[in-house]
C-alpha cells in the first residue's frame, strides 16, 4: 500500500505524547471481517498459492470485484496494525486516549472498535471511523452485500477460504459498533483534551428543499 520511503514516513509521523493521534487514509484499514478475509484470499491466490490457472481467475474477480484494500495487501495491514499497537501501548511515547485511522471511498460510513491480544498492553482506545460524504450510492443488492459481508455468516465462509489458502490469522480483532449508515452523510469528531466524540449526521430525502442534519449515531472515542 505504501512504498518504503512512505513507510518511514508513517512510522516517524505516528508517535505518542499527544492526546488523540489520527491517521488519515482514503481506503480504509479495517472492513467488515468478512471482506477482510475474502481480500487477504484473493492475495493469496493471485500469488499462485493454488496454481496458475487460480491466479489468473483470482486476477480477474479482483479487478472486477475491486479487492485493492489493506487486506489485499497483507504485508502492509500486519506493518499498519504492528505500528498502532505500538503505539496504543505506550511503546512510542505516552499513550494517546484514542487512535483513530479515518478513511472514506467506500461510499457507506461506520465505526470499528479494535481489539489487541490482551499481552501486548495497549492502553489507547483503538478505532477505524469510515465516512464517504460525497460518495456514489449503492444500490440495494450493494448494500445487502455490504451488510451481509459483516455478519457471522460471512466470516465463517471468508475464514474458511483464507486459511484453506495458508493466510494466517491477523493479529487485531474489530467490530462494528453501529450497523453501517448509506446515506448522504458527514462525520465529525469533537475533541476537548483527552475526551473525544464521533459524530455521523445525514440527510433525508424528504427535506430536499431545506435539507438539514440528523444525527445517525454518536460514539464516545475516549
């Protein structure tokens, strides 16, 4: 996802001893499980885990299916998820209230609550918050996917598929904490010292001549 130099840049930008860190990047980290493990499977499989005829139908599914997110790219999400552990746990200067990575281009919006493996001592509350305010709108055979890729229905079948083609397990866990939102929509995070607060508002389409915010959920981050 990003190139060596880049890398070194991320790494000494990503620091402690501040209240919040964010870090801003358009595809997001972390999708629903269920996309996670079907990308980090079609990875494995356009590199020739199962042979060249299965690379080059995996080639194909993911360009039509635009699989190209951090999970596609497993060295990267493992250097990514590595990095906020470090520095959630203190590791890199004091650790902040929360880490958030902020993403958008996946024309939904939600929030994703991370969890570390319990030894590893990160003390900062860890998120990925998703918002596409100028986004294309899904249709609903879209949406049903999007909604049906983070259920338990589709993890299962995912996690079958990337461990039957030797990916291993990654070492974050996350969960939505809202159902994704597929409106117009903006979000917005108030920070006031180490407090900090998502908001998703929306339109309707009933206000079109006067449209104003509705709140779709609000989160306390720390």
């Amino acid at each position: 996802m990003v190139d060596e130099e880049e890398w070194a840049w991320v790494q000494d930008a990503a620091t402690g001893d501040f209240d919040h860190l964010m870090i801003a990047t358009s595809l997001p980290l972390l999708m629903a499980p269920g996309m996670h493990h079907m990308e980090a499977w079609s990875e494995a499989v356009c590199d020739g885990v199962w042979g060249g005829a299965a690379a080059k139908a995996g080639e194909w599914l993911r360009q039509q299916w635009d699989l190209e997110h951090w999970a596609a790219f497993g060295d990267s999400f493992a250097r990514m998820a590595g990095l906020l552990a470090e520095v959630g746990a203190g590791e890199r200067g004091r650790a902040p209230a929360s880490v958030t990575v902020l993403s958008g281009d996946v024309h939904h919006a939600y929030l994703a609550e991370v969890a570390f493996r319990r030894g590893r001592g990160v003390e900062s509350a860890v998120y990925q918050a998703v918002c596409s305010p100028v986004r294309n709108p899904l249709s609903t055979a879209e949406r049903t996917f999007m909604r049906f890729a983070g259920s338990r229905w589709s993890l299962a079948l995912t996690r079958t598929l990337s461990r039957a083609a030797g990916v291993p397990e990654p070492d974050v866990r996350w969960r939505f904490a809202e159902d994704p939102t597929f409106d117009n929509q903006v979000a917005t995070i108030d920070i006031e010292g180490r407090r900090a607060e998502l908001r998703i508002e929306k339109t309707v389409p009933e206000e079109a001549e006067a449209p104003e915010l509705h709140v779709a959920f609000k989160r306390r981050l720390a």
